[in-house]
C-alpha cells in the first residue's frame, strides 16, 4: 500500500533571540506574567528585510540533505505561510528559485498555525495518488514584522522560523496514516491583520490608522483552541483505529502551554509524551509542528514503528490533525 513518508526534516531558526525580560523594556508585561500564562520564555526574531524565503529555503536544505534527496528529485513545493514575502508571487517560488529547484510545481497555503497540516494533507493526496513522488513541505515565518510591539497582547506570543519536511512515496507501511483538515470563516476577525491586503489597500491617507499587525481575542481563541485541539485529535485517531493510549508521541501546535494541558488533558496522554519547545521559540505558526518534528528528529526522540498524533489551530479559523507512524 502505498502511503507517504517523512524522510527528512529541517529547521532554521534566526540567531537573534529575545527574552520576556527584554520584551518588559518596549511594554506592559513581566516575564513572570508570560511564563505563567504562556510558558513562553524566548523567541527568535529575524533581521529587518528577512523574509520566510530565507529561512524556509534553509530549512528545506537541511531537510533535503537529511533526506539524501537532490533539488531536482523534488516534484512540489508547498510553503505554508501567514507572512509571505510578497503578495505575490508565492514565497514557494521564491525558494524553488533559491533551492535551485527546477521543474516542480510551487505554491503557498495560508492555514496560519494548521498551515503545515494543511500541507501534509495536499502533499499526501498528491502521493498517494501518485501524479508526485517527492514533495516538499515548508512551513516559514517572520511574524515579528507583522506584531505591534507596543501591544502586549500579542507581540509576547510570536517568533520567527522555518521548519521544513521532504516528503516521498513509500511501500513499507510507515508514514502519513490520516489527515484532518477543517476551518469555520466566521470566526476570522478573532485572530487577523486587517489592513494590506486587497480589501483594506494601505495608502499614504491611512497609513497611520490602518491595522497592519496582528490583532487577536486571546479568550476566544482559547476557547475554541481547546475544542479544536480535541476534534482534530480524535478525527485523526479515527480513520486509523487506533486510540490515544497508543501513540508513542503527541505533538501539538506551540501556542500555548495551558491550551496544550487542556488538551492532553482530554485525550488521556501523559504529559511525558508531549513534545514541547515553545517555551524557546514561541509560537511560529505554519512552522511551529515541522521545527519541533526536527528537534525530536535531532534529538533521537523519533524511532521507527513509532505513532505520532500531531494536531493545531489557528487563524481562520483553521484546525488540523494527522497521524504518522514513523
Ligand atoms: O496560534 C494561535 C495563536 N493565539 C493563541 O493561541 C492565543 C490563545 N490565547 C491565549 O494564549 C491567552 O488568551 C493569552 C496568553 C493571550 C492571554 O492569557 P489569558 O489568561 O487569557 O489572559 P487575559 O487576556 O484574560 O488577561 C488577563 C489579565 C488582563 O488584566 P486584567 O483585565 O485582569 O487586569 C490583561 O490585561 O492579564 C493582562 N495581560 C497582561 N499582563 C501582562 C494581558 N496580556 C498581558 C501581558 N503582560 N502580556
């Protein structure tokens, strides 16, 4: 049975890191304050003019590399991104273009946080329907461009980074076992930025007043992440036979930890089974799940046979979930 496999993975991270206590110098907050209502402790920020190209093509070249798959194997690249290089063209051409990349198919999802799992359920329908062999999928941000760091409600969440996953048909029963993909427009002012888009064109008259960061309703999205955590993660168990007590790994979108807790909470996992890293990076959004994936890479954490329920929420509102056996 054919099914699709990730057979390398990749991160980049920039090197700037910043903490909660610098955070307290430009607003209102306290890194007491975030560590307990967050679990953030730092994050990452690009330079000024980096864009999720840069540390997306970085990524996708370690990941490549940890595949021992060439730049011409590969048939799609899916970049899943909020914060694109440009409106168009897609941030996916752009790094075909800096992979050396050529004759592959290369587009952008916007699926904000579920953007990867967004991804990996496209990628998995190309394979296994069999029109690509080898996909790649990247999820790239630079959130801190898009924050007001005046605003404590948001800018304590975010950081920067990419995580990337080479993708490729595979015959031994390992792989990509379910995906679950799901989305409700009618709660998308809850998590958005407003202005710069087509509906809301940034002109030298508004641009003072216009919203061009992000601007959220952190109690109503915990709300609803907490009910989307556990329909995605059950959604994905289903289709599979398989039940929480079985897998080996959950690993969820790193937005927040009490969210987290709640969830794991209503599985049933132990907490011992729970990847967590955003207490150093933050939530990355679209490339939160592929840069935690290569930490338990590097750190050996992933072995084969092994069960992964991996599940998010975000913007849109979206909300994913997919299981791999590894
Ligand atoms: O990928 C999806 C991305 N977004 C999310 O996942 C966000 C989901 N929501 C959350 O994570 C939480 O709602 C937050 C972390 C954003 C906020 O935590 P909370 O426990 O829901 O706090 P709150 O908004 O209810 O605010 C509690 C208090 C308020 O003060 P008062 O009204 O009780 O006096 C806030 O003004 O904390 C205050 N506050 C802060 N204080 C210090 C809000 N932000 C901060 C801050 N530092 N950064």
């Amino acid at each position: 049975m054919i099914r699709t496999r990730i057979i390398g993975t990749g991160r980049c991270l920039p090197d700037k890191v910043v903490t909660n206590t610098d955070l307290e110098h430009l607003m209102d907050t306290s890194d007491e304050w975030i560590r307990q209502r967050t679990g953030i402790v730092q994050r990452h920020m690009a330079e000024p003019g980096t864009g999720p190209s840069d540390l997306g093509a970085v990524a996708a070249k370690r990941a490549l590399d940890a595949a021992g798959v060439s730049p011409s194997e590969v048939d799609f690249i899916i970049c899943a991104t909020i914060t694109p290089d440009y409106l168009f063209p897609a941030t996916a051409c752009v790094m075909q273009h800096k992979l050396g990349i050529k004759n592959s198919g290369a587009m952008d999802i916007n699926a904000a946080c579920s953007g990867f799992l967004y991804g990996l359920q496209i990628a998995d329908a190309f394979i296994r329907g069999g029109t690509h062999r080898t996909v790649l999928v990247v999820g790239a941000e630079v959130l801190t461009a898009r924050l007001d760091f005046t605003n404590r409600n948001t800018a304590i969440l975010f950081g920067d980074g990419s995580g990337a996953a080479v993708l490729r048909a595979d015959f031994t029963g390992r792989g990509v076992l379910s995906t679950y993909t799901n989305a409700d427009g009618s709660a998308g002012d809850i998590l958005c930025i407003p202005a710069g888009g087509t509906k809301q064109i940034i002109t030298p008259d508004n641009v003072n007043e216009a919203e061009m960061t992000v601007i959220m309703d952190g109690r109503a999205l915990y709300k609803r992440a907490v009910l989307a955590f556990g329909e995605a993660t059950q959604k994905a168990l289903e289709p599979t036979g398989l039940k929480a007590s079985d897998i080996t790994w959950f690993l969820p979108h790193q937005a927040n930890q009490r969210i987290i807790e709640s969830a794991v909470e209503r599985l049933g996992v132990p907490s011992e089974k729970v990847y967590l890293n955003l207490d150093r990076v933050a939530n990355t959004s679209a490339a939160s799940i592929p840069i935690a994936l290569d930490e338990m890479v590097e750190r050996d954490l992933l072995h084969e046979g092994d069960l992964v329920l991996m599940a998010s929420f975000g913007a849109g509102l979206t909300w994913a979930g997919a299981m791999v056996r590894w």
